[in-house]
C-alpha cells in the first residue's frame, strides 16, 4: 500500500493533484500534447501508472479535472470582482478580463481549448460560472447606463467570449504578450458594449 503523505487522505490527494498538474506543465514544456500520455504524466508525478488511473480514467479526464481544479481560484476572482455592485460595470469587466487572462499563462490551462473542453463549459464546469458572472456586469452596466441595451446579453456575452478565447490562446502561443493582450481584449469588449 503506498504511503500518504500530508495530515489526512484529502491533504495527500490534494498534494498529488498538485504534483500531476506540475508534472503535466513541464512535459508541456519539453514536448507536444499528443505525445504526452499517461505513463509519462505519472512517471513525471513520481506515481504508478495504476495509480494515475484512481485520479483519471484517460488524458482527456486528467487534464479536465486539472483545468477545473486550477481554475478555481480565477471563478472565485471573478465571482467576487461581480458582486461588487456599488463600482462601475465597466471597471469590473476590465478586471475580470485581466484575471481570466492572466490565469491562462497556466499552461495546464491552455489545454482547455485544445483540448475541446466541452464539459468545461457546462452548468458544473468553470466557463459556465465565468459567463454567468460576466452576464451580470453586463445587465448592471445596461441598467446604470454604462453599456448599450444589446438585446441578448446571453449572446452577447457569448460572442465575446470568443474575443477572450482568441486572447487566451495567443498568451498560450506567446506569454510575452499578456500585457498587451489583455489591453486589447479590454479595449474590444468595452467598444463593444459601449453606450
């Protein structure tokens, strides 16, 4: 039986989520997604193979897991960064621009899109939180006057959504370019929803 490291056994599966997640960014790092697969990620982690199975029944579910695992701490951000409704709408959104694309310098989290992700954008996955908070922002800015009457905020929301993809993946190809990146995905959404 292997040893549990950490306090209690919810201690010790966070500390190997954490390793698997470490282990798929520097295999990230030195080769092509396809050629990764399980045998190398577990290697990596320092587990058995047999092991790596307990947490995930292929790649695809390992790297769906890990993506909604790291990407908790930005859908808390950004929840929060919503519920702050005494500040502008506008300012909101620049933030919760910024969070989303800075948490995307994760490589782990980068596969989300290569990956397809499907369920990632379903009511339990962390795309969905995201647009539903962003969604918010947008009805209040239509409400206190900053940001046009669109019509379909769901829609809306949802063809900007793709401006933000587009800006993910060019900080996935290149996170040199974050700063700027996220300069011109605030600039395009907010022209966008402009009174």
């Amino acid at each position: 039986m292997p040893r549990i490291r950490g306090a209690s056994i919810e201690e010790h599966h966070e500390m190997v989520w954490a390793d698997l997640a470490e282990a798929l960014r520097r295999l990230l790092g030195e080769r092509d997604y396809d050629s990764i697969n399980m045998g190398h990620i577990a290697a990596r982690a320092g587990l058995a193979r047999n092991t790596l199975y307990n947490y995930a029944a292929d790649k695809g579910a390992l790297v769906l897991a890990l993506t909604e695992r790291l990407s908790r701490p930005a859908v808390g951000h950004v929840a929060a960064i919503a519920a702050r409704r005494a500040d502008p709408a506008a300012e909101r959104l620049r933030e919760i621009v910024e969070v989303v694309l800075t948490a995307f310098t994760d490589r782990v989290l980068q596969l989300m899109f290569r990956t397809g992700a499907g369920p990632a954008k379903g009511p339990d996955g962390p795309f969905h939180a995201i647009v539903a908070a962003v969604e918010d922002v947008v009805r209040d800015g239509i409400a206190g006057g900053e940001f046009r009457d669109v019509g379909d905020v769901p829609l809306t929301v949802e063809l900007l959504s793709g401006v933000m993809r587009a800006g993910a993946e060019r900080i996935g190809r290149d996170p040199a370019t974050v700063t700027d990146t996220v300069r011109a995905v605030r600039e395009t959404v907010l022209a966008s929803l402009a009174a």
